[in-house]
C-alpha cells in the first residue's frame, strides 16, 4: 500500500499541496442530487413515480416502469396481478388451479358497489377496464373459503 504523504512532502512543496487539495475537492463539483418525484389522484393514491436527477447545468427527468406486478397466495394457489395501473386490460395469473376449477374474480369501486364478476381459469384471465373511469378499484379473488384483495390503479 502506498503511503501518499511519504510521497507528496505537504512541507516541501506548495504547488503539490494545491493539487492534492484540487483532487480531493474536484468530486464535489460534479456531485448530482436525486430526488423522487411522486403524483397522486384525487383519493390520495399514488399514481406515478418520476426520478429527477439535478446537475449544475441541467435537471434530467426520467420515468421508470411504474407499473408493477403483484403475487400472492390464496391458498394453494399464486396469483398474479399486472399492470398495475393500467391503462385498461388487466392480465390475471392463476397458477395451482386444476382442469376445469375456476377462481371467482370481483371488481369493486371505492364506493363499494361490484361492477364486474368473472371466472379466473388457470392460465391467465384478461379483465377489460378501458370502459371505468380512472381511478382506484378493488380486485377480489375467491377460491372455496378463501379470498384475496389486490388495489388496482386504472389510468
């Protein structure tokens, strides 16, 4: 390992002391900040997510991917929702379900009141949203005694 005061003599030289102390401020010029920049709808649900970077000169924002898909169990079974949100189709995954058995799906708004009912097969099942208006809505599964309840964000 090198030993750098050994090498620069901080006493011998002023001109060495002024270029050691330019390279340890030099990473400071070219730092950048990164915030997170998040919008919401009107219930207070977030709906997208925008990271901004800020450099000297300029700010740079960029999206990622906010759409996310969400696993869970219902008893034997896995399921998978996505995109969430949605622009409008949403794709359900049912993996564990036999030849012919069905999962239940419910749509809900936040009010309460169902809007669709379907039959989730094993495979994957396509929920049309496209005709609700944007917002938040509740998915529920049913398998037998079992349920499970997935927040679904259309926009």
């Amino acid at each position: 390992m090198i030993n750098w005061l050994s090498v620069i003599n901080l006493k011998s030289d002023p001109v060495k002391h002024l270029c050691l102390l330019l390279l340890a401020l030099l990473p400071i010029g070219f730092c950048t900040a990164q915030t997170i920049a998040y919008t919401y709808d009107a219930a207070g649900n977030r709906i997208s997510r925008v990271y901004v970077v800020n450099l000297r000169s300029a700010t740079i924002h960029t999206s990622p991917p906010d759409s996310v898909e969400v696993k869970a169990p219902l008893g034997p079974l896995n399921i998978t929702v996505y995109p969430n949100p949605t622009k409008g189709t949403l794709v359900i995954d049912v993996i564990g379900l036999k030849e012919g058995e069905t999962v239940q799906l419910l749509l809900f708004d936040p009010q309460g009141r169902q809007l669709l009912r379907g039959q989730g097969t094993a495979g994957s099942t396509r929920l049309d949203l496209s005709a609700y208006p944007t917002g938040w809505y509740l998915l529920r599964a049913i398998k037998k005694s079992e349920k499970i309840e997935f927040k679904i964000i259309k926009e």
